[in-house]
C-alpha cells in the first residue's frame, strides 16, 4: 500500500510540476517511509524516532525529499504538507548533523499551526518549545483542554503532559497525567 501511495504522490508531482503542495506531499511521504527499514528492531519492536540507527534510513529518498521541497519552495507558496515535510527534514538534519535546531522547529511549528489552527500541531510544538525553553515553557505552551473537550480523551496530550511534568519534577502530577494516558 505504501509503494502504491508513493507511486500515486510520484504520477501527480509529473502531472503537476508546478504545485507546490503537491511536491510537498510527495517530499512528506518520502521521508516517512525514508525511515522505514530504521523503525522497527530485529526482535520486531518499535524504535522511536530519536533512537533509530540513521545509518539504516533511506537516503536516496532523503535527498529526493529534499530536492522536492527545494522546487516547492522555488514556487513561492506555502502550504501545510510543504511544512510537514520541513518539520521532517529538520529533524533527520538534526540526527545527521547532531546540531540542534529547535528554533527553527519551533518556527515551522508556529507556521503550521497558524495555517491550520490544529490542537495536535500545537501539542508537537509544545514539546518542541520545551527543548528550547524547558518544560514549564513546554507546559505552558500545550493546548488548552478547557477550551477543546476533545483534548481530555486524547491519550498524546495526557502523555505529553506526563513527560514534561516528569522533567519539572511534578512527579505526583506526572503520575496521575501517566495513568490516565495508559488508560485512554
């Protein structure tokens, strides 16, 4: 299903060369399964993203990824999957170079969440400020549940919620936000 879906993004990037958004599909879904072989370990097992052996990544489509963003952004507008795949091509530049670059993350964030308003945007970028601020920056960066009920049943924001608590030392708060993600 994944090839037929690259193959899909490929067909419409040569039927329309000149849309940026669907060049920014194509380079997103090219650095997903870029790191496919990476995501799991011999045994099977998830490997999250920030333990995973770069050596094992796709970087022949790493380097299309980055050539198609490259045109998309010659094109001079800006759409959420071309921030998607900056948000992912940040990333592996800061596994393979091991310079941070959170700033910049936290920018294509506040991009992206001022184009779609998302509360799932704006938690990543919560977690994002957190690297650059700290946590309690993190914590006061998540989206508000009082303000999306959807949110108090979203196993990520509970989760996410858990771990920056942990890191401020809250560890009873971290406990009771850990257990009702494990809940949910």
């Amino acid at each position: 299903l994944t090839g037929e879906a690259l193959f899909l993004a490929e067909l419409l990037a040569e039927l329309l060369p000149g849309e940026p958004e669907v060049l920014g599909l194509r380079a997103l879904m090219l650095h997903a399964d870029s790191r496919r072989p990476a995501r799991r370990s011999d045994a099977g097992e998830f490997v999250p993203f920030a333990a995973q052996d770069c050596t094992r990544w796709d970087w022949q489509q790493i380097g299309e990824a980055e050539e198609l963003l490259r045109r998309a952004s010659a094109l001079g507008t800006i759409g959420r999957f071309q921030l998607e795949a900056a948000l992912q091509s940040a990333h592996v530049h800061r596994r393979r170079t091991g310079v941070d670059n959170w700033r910049a993350i936290v920018q294509i964030y506040d991009g992206l969440l001022a184009l779609t308003g998302s509360p799932v945007v704006e938690l990543n970028r919560a977690l994002a400020v957190a690297e650059v601020d700290g946590p309690d920056a993190g914590l006061q960066a998540m989206p508000d549940a009082g303000k999306d009920a959807r949110l108090v049943e979203y196993q990520p924001w509970w989760a996410t919620r858990a771990e920056l608590l942990a890191k401020t030392g809250d560890r009873e708060g971290a406990q009771q936000a850990y257990e009702i993600a494990i809940g949910l």
